[in-house]
C-alpha cells in the first residue's frame, strides 16, 4: 500500500495519544438496536490495537444520511450497547463534537469515545475546514478505518486528514485496499467477475473498467433483462432500462465472448405471484411475465465457469433474493464462490446487497468488503478521496 498505516506509527505516536479515528458504523438499525453489526466488528482490529498500545479511541463516523439536523432516528448513540458489548468495555457518548474536547481529554488510556453522526452537521458533506478543524480539535492523530466512507470527500473523511498529522490508514483500510487492490492489479488467471442487480446504470462503469481485466464478465439480476432487449429478445414485463438498451448493444459488441449472460430466467406474471413461478430460457419469455432470478440452468453453467476460476470478484445479486423462491440464483453464486475457494481461487464479495447473500459464510470467502459505493468506485479504477487525503509511505 502506498499510503501510511496505523503499523508504519512508533509506540510512542500513540501512547497516551487521542487517535481520531473515522470509522464507518453506517449500520442497519431496527427499533433502535443494531441489527447487524459487521462493521462494527470490522473496525475491532482497528480499535484493539489502538487501545492495546495505551492511545486513547475517540470514534467519528456517519450513520444514515439525516436531512437538516440532529434527528434522533439517526443518533449514533443507538449503537453505544452494542459496540461497548463488543469491546468489553465501556464507551463515553460525545452528543457535539463542538463541546467535546473535554471529554476527549479526560480519556484514560485506552478508553473510547463515539462523537454524534457526523452528519448532523451541515459542514460535513459539504466537506467544510471549520467542521474538519472542530473534529481534529477532539485528537492527537488521525486514523481512517471507513473504506465504507472513502468515496465520500467530507469534513470527517477527507478535510480532517489535512488538519490533523500523521493521518494514517486502520488495518481495516488497509484490507480493503489490499484485496480490492490485488483484482486491479495481478488477479490470479482466469479471473471472472459477477455483476448483478437491478440496474446497469449504477454498474457501468464497472463493467467498463472490469471487462478488459477479466477473462469472463457474468451477469445476472434484473441488468441481464436490458442485455436481452439489446439483442432483440421478448422481455415480457421485466424490468428493462430503455435508455441503457443502446449502450448494451455497444458492450455486446465490444465484449466479444467475455460478457456471459443467464441461459434462462425464472418468471413469474408478478413478485406477488411466486407460486406460479416458472422457468424459461431467455428466448422465450412470454408477455405480461417477468423474469425474477438466473434459472437452473444458468445457475450450473455460472459454476461450472466458477470453478474453473483462480480469482472471483461478485457484486450484486442474481435476482430478487429477499423474496424467495427467487433467491435460489443468488444463493446458488455464493455456494459457488465457497466452492471455488475451497479449490483455491480468491474470492471477494463487494458490498451492498451481495453481502446479505454470503452471511454466514464470510470465513469461507477471502474477503468480504464492507464498502458498497467505495468498493465500486474503487474497481472503476476511481480516486477515493478519503484514501487520497492520507498520507503517503
Ligand atoms: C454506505 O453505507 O454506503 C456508506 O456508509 C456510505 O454511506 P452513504 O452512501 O450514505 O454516503
Ligand atoms: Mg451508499
């Protein structure tokens, strides 16, 4: 990695030092508790070894995205229980990071502080140097340990790095980059992608980017539906972008044989209607049905391909997994992947969605991320800004 890490600091840049450190504790909330706390495990590498060195944790992060102020709906303190389980100790709120220096500085080593949702403050997205210099007011040095955040140029992500030294990447970070880093770089041959979801307006320029590195581009969800209209085919009610149709035309062109499409889908006349579902393939969709997940077919000719693979990269799902039966495709990729693994291939899941699709199974994969739009952007071969502003080795 080009840029600092926590590891690149001596023992006594943190010891008794406040380490300002940006995490991304951007996690779902249900009735006020955390309902799934992957990234705050995520983080616990990051947090340990700070406290294990005698610094003293103060934790930024964002959660949501409020509109116009503080909103109780979006309080970080909600995850308080839920973080001070995990560390086994406990975590000091800070309500206003304006009003925080003083219990900042009243941590003992190795204690911790959460400040509020960054973005209760307006300053925050509009990445504002006063906001940025209210934050570094709370720490000695800086640590960004949110990939999840790192597409996002903020006061808590990217000003602050610039105000407070050193400014360093958590191993959190540092993983993140590394795996995602690695498919860009020297992927292990053959190297097959699995793009998925709904749309391919929010996936084109990851395709763009991944399809002169892989040797096999596979797609599934909803996307493949506007590939087929692109060839001609009857997509009954599916759901189709008809402003992309031209653009899938021109990456059927260009891809020659590394764009694979499903064989066939599952249909059904409306997700309200599973019990009448169905399996066709792709030519012979009717009209007035949908198509709602990869078929069987598809599903073996995917991990056949899969298995074959030495590097893996998925993103998004291969139908509408939350409403079964159509999770069967999606479910079918991640056992696939597990599969792959066993026999040697990295595999590494991008955020979003696809994550839900592997619970459960993150030991048997190489890396899960938990960045969605970062891990994009990063494949687009984008800049993130919050990697950016760290410093360099
Ligand atoms: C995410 O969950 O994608 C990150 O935490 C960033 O959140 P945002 O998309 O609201 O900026
Ligand atoms: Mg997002």
């Amino acid at each position: 990695m080009k840029k600092k890490s926590l590891r690149d600091l001596p023992p006594q840049a943190l010891d008794g030092k406040r380490a300002l450190t940006r995490v991304d504790f951007n996690v779902p909330l249900k009735n006020g508790q955390v309902s799934d706390d992957t990234r705050l495990r995520a983080a616990l590498a990051t947090i340990t070894y700070l406290r294990e060195k005698g610094a003293r944790v103060v934790l930024l992060s964002h959660l949501g995205r409020p509109k116009g102020g503080p909103d109780p709906q979006y309080s970080l303190q909600q995850i308080v229980p839920a973080l001070e389980k995990l560390l086994g100790a406990p975590v000091e709120f800070i309500p206003d990071p304006a009003n925080g220096a003083a219990t900042a500085r009243r941590l003992t080593r190795g204690g911790v502080a959460l400040v509020e949702n960054t973005r209760f403050w307006s300053g925050e997205e509009k990445n504002d140097p006063e906001l940025a210099k209210t934050f570094a007011g709370l720490g000695d040095f800086y640590v960004n340990d949110a990939f999840g955040s790192a597409h996002r140029a903020h006061s808590s992500t990217e000003a602050v790095a610039h105000l407070l030294k050193p400014a360093v990447a958590g191993f959190l970070m540092e993983k993140e980059l590394q795996y995602l880093g690695q498919l860009l770089e020297n992927p292990k041959r053959p190297f097959i992608a699995v793009l998925g979801g709904a749309k391919i307006s929010g996936k084109i320029d990851v395709i763009r980017s991944l399809l002169p590195k892989v040797d096999e581009l596979l797609v599934g969800g909803a996307m493949a539906c506007t590939f087929f209209a692109a060839m001609g085919l009857e997509v009954g009610s599916s759901l189709v972008e008809p402003d992309r149709i031209a653009l899938a035309k021109e990456l059927l062109a260009t891809s020659g044989k590394k764009l694979i499409l499903p064989r066939g889908g599952v249909i059904a006349p409306s997700l309200e209607r599973p019990q009448e579902s169905k399996s066709v393939s792709a030519d012979a969709i009717p009209k007035g049905w949908a198509v709602f997940d990869i078929d069987q077919v598809t599903q073996h000719d995917f991990r056949a391909r899969l298995l074959r693979a030495k590097t893996i990269f998925w993103n998004g799902p291969m139908g509408v997994f939350e409403t079964p039966p159509f999770d069967a495709g999606t479910r079918a990729v991640a056992n696939a992947l597990v599969e792959a693994g066993q026999k040697g291939a990295v595999t590494v899941v991008g955020g979003g969605d696809s994550v839900a699709a592997v619970a459960g199974m993150e030991d048997k994969l190489t890396h899960v991320s938990t960045g969605g739009g970062a891990s994009l952007e990063f494949l687009e071969g984008k800049e993130l800004p919050g990697v950016s502003a760290l410093e360099d080795k």
